[in-house]
C-alpha cells in the first residue's frame, strides 16, 4: 500500500510539473504575440520593445546638394555591423547605393550592390499582358531621370520614433521619392519599416500622357561591382515575419549576405488601389533590370523598399539558441489548454483507480 502511495504520488508531481510547463509555454506565447497591446509595445507599431531594443541602430545622415550619404551602424554585445547607403540623383537617374559590412569577420563590405530609377516609359501594351515587354510593345516616349531639385532633409517624430526623410523631386516635378528610414521599427504611412531598410515613396505626378491608351512603366536598374545572384521571390522577408502583406522582391545575394529590393503589389493611382506588375528579371549584355508596371493616372504613388536581409534579432528566439534538435512547435492558446486539460483529467482518473485499488 505504501508503494502505491509513493507511486501516485510521483505521478501527481510529474502531471503538476506537465501542466506548469505547459502553462508556461502559454504565458511565453500570449507574450510573444506581436498584435498584444499591451505595455511591451510603447510606440504602439506591433513589435515589442525588447525586439526593437536589439535592433536599435545608430543613424546620421550627410547630404549635399544632389547626394546623401547614409550610416547605419549596430553595436549590441557581439554583434557589430555597419549599413552604408549613398544616394546620388544624377544623370543616370536616382541611385541608391548599398554596402553592408559585418564588422565581426576580416573582409570588409560582405555585400555590395545598387538600385537606380532610372527612366519612365510610357508604352502601348501590344499583348495586353499587363507588362512591358521591350521587344513587343510600342514605345510611346522615354523620360530619363536626369535632372534633379537638391534634396531636402528633415527629421520627423513619428510616434515617438526619429524617423530621417528625404525628400527628391525631379527639376520638371514630374518624379519624387521621399526616402524613409529610422533608428528602430517604425510606422510610417501606415507600413512597418524595420532600422535595416528605407521606405521609398515614388509618385509620378501630371505625366505628360501622348497616346490615350498607353501605360506607364518606371525601369529599375540592379548593379553590383561583384558577383551577387538575383532572385525573384513571390515571399519577401517582411511577409515571412509577419510585417508585411502582399509584397514581391528580387533577393540580391552574395555568400551568407543578401540584399532585396521590394515593392507593394498594388499602387495608389488618383487615390485608388490597382496592381502593379512587374516585368520578368532580364540580364543583358550591359545591364539587370526590371520594370514596375502603372495603369494611366494624374498621380501615381507605389512603395518600394530597401534593404539588408537576415540580420535583425529575435529576442524570444535566443532561449534555445545553441540546441537546434529541440524544436517547440507553434500551438495555440486553446490547444495548449486543452492539452493541460486532458492530463489533468488523467492524473484525477489514475488517482481514483489507485485510490480503489
């Protein structure tokens, strides 16, 4: 009878020991929700404070006259890494060039590429496929973005956040960009940028139409010095982590670093929303480049993105980093109850049986 005692009683423990753990996991889930609104989201974005603290990234900004120079640095513990941005609005067009530096290893600048806007092209979609295709369609005029207003730089408090923007206007006022970035997560009209991206607003405004028929497509130029990969991605990094929806990409890639250049999939056209399409990735003899696609409108406005990928930090991920054979899989609240439900009934069944016996 003793033995028995001792045996239920061992097994009373281990059920209370189960249920704990699975309430704990409840607890670090609830915590971990990115739509709680609660105390650990002060600027109310949707990212936790811890997450944005260990992203938080020094910024300064220099700009003169038709150029901006952009640093980006973090110094949290072990991790030190450096972003450098350059934008030039010159007469190959608006340029934005990239290099991200992980100060940790011996080579420096890991990954280096840029991103022009480089023309508008108004143009007769021949097939009606809703891109344009340089050796079908009609070209109806080119616009080179060749000359630029000087940029003007402020500095917004959004939400509490420093928020740096940059404001480029094309000389005729056809084309502007207004450049967005910041220190941590931040939201700004209404989309989640992360301190390891920019935010381009571009608007084309009073396009100077010919045909009454015609699209538009603004060409987007991808360079590298070295020998990066692009890659077209239905699933940006933002989506994956739950920051973004319905957004396209072409990851740039060298070795274990990568870069993107993303888009929304819809536009803003005379205040309403319509797709954007974008032209196939083509590689020529001289250049990378693809085409974002806009329907006819006295003003256009579309937000693309900027950045370096896999590097931001995921606090609630560090509590089992180093033991990548254990993996906690991702329940829910009520699943989680229901578990500690049913041992709980189980431990009150086996004590009863036991009880009779």
């Amino acid at each position: 009878m003793k033995i028995i005692r001792i045996t239920r009683n061992k097994m009373l423990l281990g059920g209370l020991f189960t249920i704990l753990i699975l309430s704990s996991f409840l607890i670090n889930h609830v915590a971990a929700d990115p739509d709680d609104e609660s105390e650990e989201d002060e600027d109310d974005d949707g990212v936790h404070d811890e997450e944005e603290d260990e992203n938080r990234r020094g910024v300064s900004v220099e700009v003169s006259e038709t150029e901006a120079q952009i640093e980006s640095h973090q110094n949290y513990g072990d991790i030190q890494n450096e972003i450098s941005i350059q934008i030039k609005a010159e007469s190959e067009g608006l340029i934005f060039e990239y290099s991200f530096d992980n100060e940790s290893d011996v080579s420096e600048f890991e990954i280096e590429f840029s991103v022009g806007f480089s023309e508008i092209v108004e143009y007769i979609d021949i097939h009606e496929d809703g891109y344009y295709n340089e050796t079908i369609d009609t070209i109806v005029q080119l616009v080179e973005l060749i000359d630029f207003n000087d940029i003007i730089y402020t500095i917004e408090n959004i939400s509490n956040n420093e928020v740096h923007h940059l404001s480029i206007v094309s000389i005729d006022g056809v084309f502007f960009a207004g450049v967005y970035l910041s220190t941590e997560f931040a939201l700004v009209n209404g989309i989640l940028i992360a301190p390891t991206q920019i935010k381009i607003d571009v608007g084309i405004h009073d396009f100077n139409f010919i045909e009454p028929d015609s699209a538009l497509a603004l060409k987007i130029v991808l360079e590298s010095e070295v020998d990066v990969e692009y890659e077209e991605d239905e699933e940006t990094e933002d989506e994956e982590d739950g920051r973004a929806t319905d957004e396209q990409e072409i990851d740039i890639s060298l070795g274990d670093y990568s870069g993107f250049f993303s888009w929304i999939e819809n536009a803003t056209v005379d205040g309403t929303n319509y797709p954007v399409n974008a032209s196939p990735l083509s590689t020529d003899e001289e250049e990378t480049k693809l085409y974002l696609n806009y329907p006819r409108g006295n003003e256009i406005i579309h937000d693309p993105k900027i950045g370096i990928a896999d590097i931001l930090q995921d606090p609630f991920s560090s509590l089992f980093e180093g033991t990548p054979w254990l993996e906690i899989p991702i329940v829910k609240n009520y699943e989680l109850l229901i578990v500690s439900g049913a041992v709980l009934g189980l431990l009150v069944a086996v004590v009863f049986i036991t009880r009779k016996k």
